[in-house]
C-alpha cells in the first residue's frame, strides 16, 4: 500500500495534476491563525524503516498512531523513506498532495541537507525533525527539532541491569558514536555503577542504524565474552533483544517496549512517549499558537518512559531503581556531577562542577564514561 502510495505521489510532482495540488497551498498559510472547528491540522510523518520494527520507527508510529484518533486531526505517514533524495521527494508529495501543514522527518540523516533544502521552498508548512540538530539564527525559521531525554530512563534500567547481572559484566550494541548514543551509553553504566561500583559496561558499535547480521554478530561476540544482560540503541532492537533470548541472558530494551520479543529475559527498558510530543504540536497547531524551535523533556514532562520490571526483578532492585526515577521526576537528579572520568582516566568533568539535564554542553558529549570497554574511535 505504501509503495502505490508514493507512485502517486511521484505522479503528482511530475505534473499529471500540479496545478490543482499547488493551488492547495495557499489554504494552508496557518501560522498564527486560529483553526475552525471543522478544520483539522494535518500532519505527516516520515519513517526511514518499516512501521512494526520493534524500535525506532514503531516508536514513532505509536505516536503518530494517538494523534490519529483525535477527530480534529489527520495524519498520515510513509515508511522505508531512505535518508537521500527520497525523503525529499515525499515531504513535497505530502505537502502537494496530502496538504500537510506540518512534517515530522523522524530520522537523523533526514535533516542535512534534506530538511535544510526542501523547508526553503515551503516558509507556510513546519518542519520539525526529530534528533535535537535546529540552531538558532543558522536554519530556516520553520525548521524545529524535539528530542527527549530517554538517558534518564537508560540510567534506571542501568540500575536494573546492573542489579540484575551475575558477572558484574553488562553488554550494549550501539550503531554510531554521536553524542546522543554516547549520553545513553554513559547513563546506562552510570546507573548501573551507582549500585555497583565495580561492573562494566562492554560496547560495540556496529556502524550504522540498521544492520542485523553485525547487531546478531555483536551480541553474540559479548555473550561469548561473559556479559549477561545486554541492551541497544540501533533502530531496531530486535535482533539484539531475540538474540540475548536465545542465549539465555537478560536485556534490557531500547525505543519502544519488546517484552513480547524476550518473555523470560526482559527486565525492563527505556522507551519514548512520542504521542505526547505529537499531540502537543497538534493543540499548539490548532490554536495557532508559535511552534517552539526547541523541544525537550524526559521522565518528568512525561517524553518518556521506563518498561514494567520483569516478575524475576528482586524487590530490592526495584526499590533502588524506583528511588532514581522519583528524582528525576521531582528534578533533583543530577547525574553528571564532578569528578567524573572517562575510559582513558581523563577527568571531563571536575569536581564541584556539575552538568544537569538540561544543560547543552551534554548534546556534545564525545567520550565514554570510566568502566565502558570500548572507544569512540573506529
């Protein structure tokens, strides 16, 4: 359905009814105007792998799935996009065709120079990405990004990870070392280390977002190595999470919840709540209030979340993650606080100085924390 979809789409770009699909644009000039109520704020989102991926993509559809069911709202997405030309080519149909008045391209790679080029062209129609990229006075006024701060949750299931594991020996397959995936690596040994001082946290990185034979390949590799509670961020985290399974550890899960996928070795995770992000936007759009550039948000403001605990949590491992997360739910957690080391014995942050959530100097983090075996160089 998807693949005719977009053939139609590709038709109306090529001309066989421009015309008509241009003349649509000028309906929808909707930046500071109030909506009617028979109105409704359309939406498109744009996923780079398939909707039910178990991670990234499902997470997402999740949320665009919520504001669906609003009877002011309509949205409509296209799945598999890659991150080149492509993407371009559906956030024009989307708008040309589907009279989208705001887009949501969820991938990374999406933004430059995908986003850059195409928002230009279109000043009337919002371009919010998703990845925290949107610098004030250097992109379009149209362009936002909105990310969550899912490490909070990372650092809980860390707690449970590290609780958990027998050998003190935690694993975690990451695709890039970008700050955002560094952050999550950190906070998940951090956590784990805040009740046990001496685990470790062994990390590959497979290279790139989406590649299941290297995630299958890396989880194996740890397991072969004595880990025994592993857990992710790729896009999809199923094979990790399937894999971990079938060797008989434990995990712990990434985007979305994949319980379903690992029944005996799923003790909880760090998920997205993304239908609050979008349902917010949507209200915002309905009463042509201003879109914010910048959005944030963690357990707190309720961007994310953390999984059920496994039934062979021991309580005394729920009490302690439980403890953290009502931290950070009042605010008071600062995880980031002087001295802290990283992986080669440099201090990187000092003692007496602190980094807390909000602060933008973390979204540039480019070292691993003490007690994570790997690197950042490839």
């Amino acid at each position: 359905m998807a693949a005719s979809r977009k053939l139609t789409r590709r038709q109306v770009l090529q001309g066989t009814a421009a015309a008509g699909a241009l003349g649509m644009l000028g309906r929808f000039d909707w930046i500071g105007q109030a909506w009617g109520a028979t109105d409704k704020v359309k939406m498109g989102f744009i996923f780079v792998g398939p909707r039910d991926d178990y991670g990234y993509n499902q997470a997402h559809f999740e949320g665009k799935s919520a504001v669906a069911k609003l009877d002011w709202a309509k949205a409509f997405d296209e799945e598999k996009v890659p991150e080149t030309i492509e993407v371009q080519k559906t956030m024009e149909s989307m708008i040309k065709l589907d009279g989208a008045q705001v887009i949501f391209p969820t991938s990374f790679g999406y933004f430059d120079p995908h986003i850059l080029k195409v928002a230009p062209q279109y000043p009337n129609i919002q371009f919010l990405h998703c990845g925290g990229l949107y610098q004030e006075g250097k992109h379009p006024k149209n362009v936002g990004s909105y990310f969550g701060y899912i490490d909070e949750s990372q650092y809980v299931a860390g707690i449970v990870a590290g609780g958990m594991s027998k050998s003190g020996k935690l694993g975690f397959v990451a695709a890039k070392p970008i700050p955002q995936v560094l952050r999550n690596i950190n906070n998940y040994m951090l956590g784990a280390r805040s009740i046990r001082p001496n685990c470790t946290t062994n990390v590959i990185f497979t290279g790139d977002w989406s590649l299941p034979v290297r995630e299958a390949e890396a989880t194996n590799s740890l397991v072969d190595q004595g880990i025994d509670v592993i857990t992710c961020h790729v896009d999809s985290p199923k094979v990790v999470i399937t894999t971990a399974e079938k060797r008989g550890i434990y995990c712990t899960g990434y985007h979305c919840n994949q319980a379903k996928l690992a029944p005996r070795g799923y003790l909880t995770g760090a998920e997205w709540n993304w239908a609050k992000v979008y349902m917010d936007y949507a209200e915002l759009i309905r009463k042509g209030e201003p879109i914010p550039h910048l959005i944030r948000g963690g357990l707190k403001e309720g961007l994310v979340k953390v999984s059920d605990y496994h039934q062979t949590v021991t309580e005394a491992v729920r009490t302690q993650a439980e403890a953290a997360k009502a931290k950070f739910m009042s605010g008071s957690m600062v995880v980031y606080k002087g001295p802290i080391k990283d992986n080669t014995g440099r201090v990187v942050i000092a003692a007496g100085k602190e980094h807390v959530q909000t602060d933008i100097w973390l979204e540039s983090m480019d070292w691993l924390v003490e007690g994570v075996i790997g690197s950042t160089k490839s």
